[in-house]
C-alpha cells in the first residue's frame, strides 16, 4: 500500500524556457499510477461540439480523472479525491454556443498550472455548442498497452502534486530538495 502525500513546491522564481517564462521546481514521480507511452489516452467531451479534455498521461491511469463543467464566469479549478489522490477539475464556463467561448476555455486549462500537468483541452467538432453544466465525469477510453513507465510531474510554487513518499526515487528527490518543498498532508 503506498502513502500519499500531497506536497508544494516553495517558490524559487522562474526561469525563461524557449523563450517563455516557466516556473521553476523539482521532477517527483506521481504516486498515482504509471503511463504507458504506447497506451491509449483517456479522454471526455462533456457537451458535443464543445470542448474535448484528454489526459497527458496514456493508459488506464487517465480514466481516475474527472471533469465538473458549471456555468458561470471562466475559471479552472483542480481538487483532489481524499485517500485516492485522483484529481477532480472543475471548468466554470459561461454557457455561450460560440467558438470565441470554447477557445477561451481552451486556453483557460493550458494556463492553469495544475489542470495543465494532467489535461489538454481542445475544441471539439465545430466548437460552436454551449457548454452545459456537467457533475463529475470521469476520463474514459485509456488504455494500458506496453510497458508501465512513472509518470514525472514537477512541484513547484503553482502545482500541487500528489507523491508516494514510500517510492524510493520519490523519497530521494524529497531529501535531494528538502527546504523546497512544503506537505499539505493526506490526499
């Protein structure tokens, strides 16, 4: 059984990657589960035409995720599930049936530091449906096929990541950047 542990990266500024500014941090293996490059990534389209939300990952660990559409001001959200870890994004979108507002959601889960680690948004067929309120649907569809390889996040002062402190590479990288990081405890 593995002990999770939710940790925060402390804020060491940032640092320009290609010419973009990225923030800095530490690599940690997520105690979650593993990716398999050659697998099948999970994926959902809450409301048809509207926004596709596909995980990062391959393989069966991106169908644990889940998606919450509500209706209201644009804003992206991550939680995660007590005990499991499994995160949950919420995606406030305003209900307009256009393709401006899809492509405005888009770039609202590409800017949110955690959303972004574990999905990619994208517009779905036309774009042009309205985004209805949607409860908690997971991910479907991934695939485990091939090798299990573990999936890398980084922790930094802007993401939250969940961790397996009995993992022995994700204990040393704990120790390695002790003083860089702060537990914010259970899942």
């Amino acid at each position: 059984m593995a002990t999770l542990l939710k940790v925060r990266g402390l804020d060491r500024g940032s640092q320009v990657v290609g010419g973009d500014i990225a923030p800095r941090g530490f690599r940690v293996n997520s105690g979650l589960g593993q990716q398999f490059p050659s697998g099948v990534k999970a994926s959902l389209t809450p409301t048809a035409n509207s926004v596709t939300f596909t995980a990062n990952y391959a393989g069966t660990y991106g169908n644990n995720f889940r998606i919450t559409t509500v209706v209201g001001s644009l804003a992206v959200s991550t939680a995660y599930a007590a005990g499991t870890g499994f995160p949950t994004i919420t995606v406030t979108a305003p209900a307009t049936a256009t393709l401006a507002a899809n492509q405005a959601i888009v770039a609202a889960v590409a800017a949110d530091p955690q959303a972004s680690q574990l999905v990619t948004a994208s517009v779905a067929g036309t774009g042009a449906a309205a985004n209805a309120a949607a409860g908690p649907t997971n991910l479907a569809g991934g695939t485990d096929v091939g090798t299990g390889q573990p999936i890398v996040r980084v922790a930094n002062n802007k993401t939250i990541v969940i961790v397996d402190v009995d993992d022995p590479a994700t204990a040393k990288a704990l120790r390695r950047n002790a003083g860089r990081w702060v537990s914010l405890g259970q899942p």
